[in-house]
C-alpha cells in the first residue's frame, strides 16, 4: 500500500479534533478512548515511516519530500487554529 504522509497526518488532526468533541459529549466519551488508541497507532506508522523503519505500506515520493510537505501543512494548521 502506498501513502501520502500528508493526508495521514491531516487524518489524525482530524481525528484529535473529534476526540475534544466527543469528549465534550456526554454520549461521545466512549469514543474518546478508542479515538485515542487509534491516534497512538497512526502516530506509530507516522514515525516509522519517517525514519524508514519496517511498516508495510510505504510513502507515495521521497521521504524528505514526505515530511517537509507534511510539515508545511502541519504549520499551516496551528497558525490557523491561532
């Protein structure tokens, strides 16, 4: 499988500003946990991928080019949140 480091990361920002909703919610807060398990997760697959570790799926262009252009987007997103 091949993945776009950037649309994985935009995925997790999501699903963190799910779980802050959710947690919010009194029905939500079951979630919460599992939300955050899965955060954990993707941020495992995220760092190996950077560091060109052992995961399955690989990056779809060069891993510099991968994480200079999720770091562009990632600073985009917490000026934004500013």
């Amino acid at each position: 499988m091949i993945i776009n480091l950037k649309k994985l990361s935009l995925q997790k920002e999501n699903l963190k500003r799910a779980q802050s909703l959710l947690r919010n919610s009194p029905e939500g807060r079951p979630l919460v946990r599992n939300l955050n398990n899965l955060i954990l997760f993707l941020n495992e697959i995220e760092i190996d991928l950077e560091l060109g570790g052992e995961s399955i799926v690989e990056l779809d262009m060069s891993r510099l080019d991968a994480v200079e252009q999720r770091n562009k987007m990632l600073n985009f997103l917490n000026e934004e949140d500013d």
